[in-house]
C-alpha cells in the first residue's frame, strides 16, 4: 500500500508540561482512530504541530520527535512569531470569520498573510520529506488551505485530499478577501476537496466560476492542468463507543453522581467552545425568556451550560468571556433561589465520561450555533441519549441540520423560535422522542466515521482512476513518438486546428482572445513545413484581422467561409429567413439571464452566456437548449453546444464537411487535428481512421488521444516543428 499521510494544523496528541517533564498522550476516538480500521499504522503517518511553540520544546526537541515518531507523528515545529501570525492571526482572525459570515471581525493584513504562506511552506516542506512519489496525502481545513497547491509543486504523482471542517462562505462573502485568487489556487491542487453538506460546495462551484472562471461537470472541476473533483462528505462520529457509553463503569459512576445532584429536575445541556460563532449569549438570552414566559418551569429545569475556553489571545473571544460570565450572573440571580440555580456554568472542558453521562440524562440537547461546518456535539448526544428520553434543539445554520431533520430545528436568530422549541421539547410525548431519535440514530450508526474515512479514501481513488483513464489517451510516450515519427516522414502534411479553447485559452468576451506573437510566430513556422488549416467558428472579419497576412488557409462559421490566402468565398448558400423564427426566443432567453448575449453570423446565431452567474447560465442554457429542440428540425437547422454558448446553424453546415472538401483537393499523408469542444467532434468524425485526432481537455470524443490545455497544444505543435526541421 502507498504511503498514507494525514496533515492536519495539530498533531492527533495531547502535549503537557509538568515542571521539568513533558507527558505525552494520544488523543482517543475521532479520526486518527477511524483512520486505523481504513489505514494499517505502519503505513500511516501524521503531520502537525504538537501544540506548543517551538521555543518551549527547545531543549526536549530530540527527545519529542523520537516520541511522536513512535506514534506515527512528525512534528511541524512553530515558533510564537510564527502561531501568532498563522493560527492566532491570519487563520482565526481572517478565515475564521470570513467563512462563519462575521465579517466584522474579519482582520485583513498582508503581514499575517505572509505569515500564513510561510508556515504553509513549512507545512509543505515536512510532508514533502517524509512523502514519496505516489503517496496518498489527506490534508484537513482551512489552516491549511494552500498545502494542496504547495504539495502539488513537489509531489506531481501523489493523490491529494483536502477536507474542510468548517462553512466555504458564499461567493458574496469570500469576494471581499484579498487572496481569494491563491485560496482557490492552492485548493485546486488537490485531487479531491470535500465539503459537509452540499451548500458548502456550492459556494465553492460559484467561487470558482466567477473568480478563476472554472466550470464543473457534476462535481468535477476541469482547470487547465486535470480534472479536481469536489463532493460532499457529512463528517460523522465515533457512534459505537458513545452509544456503548452507559456500559462503560466510570460513566456509570458519573451517572449516578449526576443524577443525585439534578434530583428530578429536567435537564438542558449546552456543550460548545466559548466562540462567537456559537450563539451562546443569545441561547443564555432565549433560555432567560423562556423562564419569564413560562413560570411553571421554574425550579423544575436546570441549564448546563459548558463552555470551552477558546483562542483565549483574540479579544473577540475575551469579550464573549465577560459577557457569558454577567448573562450565567444575572439569570441566576434574577430567577435563582436559595434551593435551586437555573443555570450551572462550567468554563472547562469535560472527559468523555463525565461528558457522556451528562449526554445520557439531558432531556433537551440545546445545540443552536449561529453558524457550525457540521457541529458533532448534536450528533454525540443523539448517539447517546435513550431514545424515548432526549430531546435535540438544533439550529438550522449548522450543518448537522441537513442529516438531522427529525430534530427541532431552530432559527439561532429567533429569541422567539429558540423559546418555542424549549417549550416544546419539554412536552414532548414519549411516542414522537421514540420515532424521531430512533430515526436519527440508525442514519449515525450506518454513516459513522469510519464510513465517513472510507468513502473520503475510496473517492480519491476513484479520482486518481479517471485521471488515468485520461492519461492512458494522452498523446505521450510511445503513440507521441509514433505520431512524430510519421510526421518527420510525411511530404505532405495538413494540420486541421481549431481556435478557442484549442491554440488559446477562453476570454469573458470572444474578441478579447487574440493570438499572441508567440503563437503566430509558430503558426507561421509551421505552415512552412505543413498545410495548415485553422478552422474556427469565428466570422470572417476577426480571422482575417488576426491571420490573413499568414500563409494558412482559414475556415470561418464553422465551415460557411473558406480563406485561401486571396479572398473569402462560401462554402454553401443556405436559406436566412430562419433566424427571424430563431432569433426572439435568443433574445427572450438573453433578457432573462443578466450578462448572456446574441453574437449574429453570416449563417448561425450564437447566445453567449460565460459572464452570466454560473447556475443561472447553466438553468438557461438548458431551458433555451429544450425550447429550440422544438423548434429547430423543421428548419433544418442544429442547436452546437459549446463551451459557455449555443449555436443555431444549418444542419448541413460543420467542421466535417469543410474538411472532407479539403482533404479532396489535396494527397495528404499525414492528417493531424486538434479541438477541444462539440463542434470538433464533427471534424473528428470526418477524418480517415488513420488520422491522428486530439482533443483538448475532457469529456467524451471520437479523438484518438487527448492532451490537458492548449499551453500543451501549443508544445506539441512547438515539437512538430523543431522535429520537422531537425
């Protein structure tokens, strides 16, 4: 088996210090467990930081590496300049916020920017050591959100995971960060990127389309360099081991001790960390007015709430201290008695015991974050708590919510929705708890994480095979070699070449992509050695600007004009009477989608839509593409679907039949063709078997062999030629 590594912002290890000496502890459950019944440990590794700065561990460095090793732990050591800039700056103090929509608190420095580039170099740097060339690499969240790219720099062959633990923000909201361009890039490196829930994706889909100008083709994510593909993996818990709690003795001891202390009291339970993004004060506020509304609970309920101490260095966090601290305050005193304490704060961390123990006898689970990845304490809770006994409150901006539907789902924002559930919780029959849980426990116990891990693993896989079959067809090794071969022999080559997409990349606007010298200079090499023949769908007017003064024969509309170097002439004579039945339903479908337009050619419409919104173009594309297949045939006309337009045209018009002609007119012992979208495929389809057909990028063809961009289009023709002439 490759070598499986994990990387993730800290090690799977608890690092303390007492006096002198550092004890060491493995952290149980969770991912690095699930990972083992999917990986065997010899084979796994984990990459992160121990948890404290590398100043500290100075003098125990050897001796920690050597420790962390034994576990399969290799240390990214970091110093205080470098978490403050990286994970108590730029991380939690821009991403976080950004992706959870507090946008306010969102700290835009280039210096903790740059700090965040260099300990992702540093992260890179450590990986790309222990790595070898075909080794599969899961990298996790968003501290780490350019290792993909950085990682991809160094190790080409290795398959490349990136999971995300918490929100990708909508396209509104990611817009305003200033290297939103290297985020996406650094994503991008890796094979497979996986979200919680599917509104997660796509927000990342329409990033991608509006910032970088990338499609996707149901999930998959074609850029320039191969296919990146993005699916959803809600991540799940450990359900076995909570949902066996109660057997274990020491939770059966913290059972009893807690039920004492409640007495007959009915039990709310709050667990989170104290982060803004978690709604504890406006929970504290709901529960305040739940107990005003409703006096009859008085002294018959008890909140629990735990609160995490988090990121305790940014003020935003020191703030939401203060203020939990004087809501727990003024609820107590404002209701308590000298029997009975509404709400019992703790601001620590609870063991899985005592955690579990109070999961088990909570009546009501109140998990309401204003904003959460997924939230797992709501998934933990279900998986514990007796059936016909607990109650989970969620809220809807988690995204636990889209799996755990049968829970009552709340508005965070609502005081009035949060008071409602709490009313209703509590009165809920025994018969709706039984079929609600009983549904939400089977989902967890059949999706839990270890399935989680292994449909994460087994789509990468899947992944790097698409990408192979695609390799498998490029023009590379010994067909490239055979291909060349051939070429150098021929006297008579021709070259068919499509335009777009083909010899240059797309443009927002179609008359923005003009050839560049480079690719004229090549273009005019080759038609010394070669006929070339650039067969495009542009008009002739742009053709004829951008390559009449080369000797290269042109083909206009796909096929209507031909340019031989003295004038245009048409290739056939169609009827133009239908495009006034054709052209309204263009324009009615421009009118509806903002930024689509109607490019009009001698002898085809065109409906252009690559600066529409991404969903919007795709939904109208669709509709337009099923309204003019009713419309069309009686025309004898064709709808072309390429890449970001549809074209109307005469059926009898394509790339197929200008080629034929040419082909007619000549001896060729050697046909080459290139094209990247649907209108190729008529061309493609055309050619003798022997012909050597490439298309540009993916997707299903007729070619023989495929290259990934034009920049490699291009190296291929730049090769034909220095072959040709040495």
């Amino acid at each position: 088996m490759s070598r499986f590594i994990v990387v993730s912002n800290r090690l799977p290890v608890t690092l303390k210090r007492e006096k002198d000496r550092f004890q060491l502890q493995p952290s149980v459950g969770g991912l690095a467990t699930a990972l083992s019944s999917v990986v065997p440990r010899e084979e796994a590794f984990w990459v992160g930081w121990p948890g404290l700065p590398a100043e500290d561990l100075a003098r125990y460095e050897e001796w920690l590496t050597a420790e962390l090793q034994a576990l399969g732990c290799y240390p990214v050591c970091l110093s205080r300049e470098e978490l403050d800039k990286f994970y108590y700056g730029f991380s939690n103090r821009t991403l976080w916020p950004l992706c959870h929509y507090f946008l306010q608190y969102a700290l835009f420095d280039e210096t903790l920017w740059e700090g965040y580039l260099q300990v992702n170099r540093k992260y890179a740097q450590v990986v790309a050591e222990l790595a070898e060339e075909d080794s599969i690499i899961w990298v996790h969240d968003y501290q780490l959100f350019l290792l993909p790219g950085l990682l991809r720099e160094r190790l080409p062959r290795a398959s490349i995971g990136f999971f995300l633990h918490i929100p990708f923000p909508s396209y509104e909201i990611f817009r305003v960060l200033p290297w939103r361009r290297e985020i996406l890039e650094g994503l991008l490196g890796a094979d497979l990127i996986g979200f919680h829930t599917y509104d997660y994706a796509r927000h990342f889909f329409s990033s991608l389309r509006r910032i970088l100008g990338y499609e996707h083709q149901f999930g998959l994510v074609l850029t320039e360099e191969r296919a990146v593909k993005v699916d959803v993996f809600p991540i799940s818990i450990d359900y076995a081991r909570f949902a066996r709690a109660p057997e274990n003795p020491a939770v059966r001891r913290n059972l009893e001790r807690f039920q004492e202390e409640i007495g007959d009291r009915r039990l709310i339970l709050s667990v989170d960390r104290l982060d803004y993004t978690k709604g504890i004060p406006q929970r504290l506020r709901a529960f305040e007015a739940f107990l005003e509304r409703y006096p009859e609970w008085r002294e018959k309920v008890l909140l629990i709430l735990i609160g995490v101490p988090s990121r305790t260095e940014v003020e935003h966090y020191q703030e939401l201290k203060r203020e939990v601290e004087e809501l727990v305050g003024r609820i107590n005193g404002r209701f308590g008695t000298l029997s009975w304490m509404p709400v019992h704060y703790l601001a620590r961390g609870l063991g899985f015991e005592e955690l579990a123990a109070l999961y088990f006898l909570a009546d009501v689970a109140l998990v309401t974050p204003l904003r959460d990845g997924m939230n797992l304490i709501a998934k933990e809770y279900v998986a514990t708590v007796p059936e016909d006994r607990g109650v989970l409150v969620l809220s809807e901006m988690a995204g636990a919510a889209a799996e755990l539907s049968e829970a009552i789902l709340v508005n965070p924002f609502s005081q009035e929705d949060m008071v409602r559930a709490l009313h209703e919780a509590l009165r809920l029959p025994r018969d709706e708890k039984i079929v609600r849980n009983r549904r939400m426990k089977e989902r967890l116990r059949r999706y839990d994480i270890q399935r989680w891990v292994k449909e994460f693993i087994n789509t990468l896989n899947e992944v790097k095979q698409t990408q192979e079959s695609f390799a498998s067809s490029r023009l590379t090794g010994e067909e490239r070699q055979k291909m060349l071969s051939k070429w150098k022999e021929a006297r008579s080559p021709i070259l068919f070449l499509d335009y777009d997409g083909t010899l240059v990349g797309f443009t927002g606007r179609p008359e923005k992509a003009a050839p560049d010298q480079e690719l004229r200079d090549l273009l005019e090499r080759l038609a010394g050695v070669a006929r070339v023949v650039i067969i495009s769908g542009r008009d002739p007017e742009t053709l004829s600007r951008w390559f009449g003064d080369l000797p290269v024969a042109l083909v206009a509309e796909h096929g209507v004009f031909v340019y031989q170097g003295e004038e245009w002439h048409r290739m056939v004579e169609p009827e133009q009477e239908w495009k006034e039945a054709v052209r309204p339903v263009l324009e009615l479908y421009a009118d509806r989608t903002p930024g689509a337009f109607i490019e009009e050619k001698a002898h085809s419409l065109v409906w252009h839509y690559r600066l529409a919104e991404s969903e919007l173009g795709a939904l109208r594309a669709h509709e337009l593409k099923e309204a003019l297949l009713d419309l069309v045939p009686p025309l004898g006309l064709m709808v072309l679907e390429g890449k970001k337009v549809l074209e109307v045209k005469p059926r009898e018009i394509h790339k197929g039949m200008v080629a034929r002609w040419f082909l007619e007119k000549g001896e060729y012992d050697f046909i080459l063709a290139m094209g990247d979208d649907w209108t190729d495929e008529f061309l493609f389809e055309a050619l003798p078997p022997e012909s050597f057909t490439v298309k540009i990028g993916y997707g299903l063809t007729r070619a023989r062999y495929r290259l990934e961009n034009f920049r490699e289009a291009r190296r291929l023709l730049e090769e034909m030629w220095r072959k040709k002439i040495g």
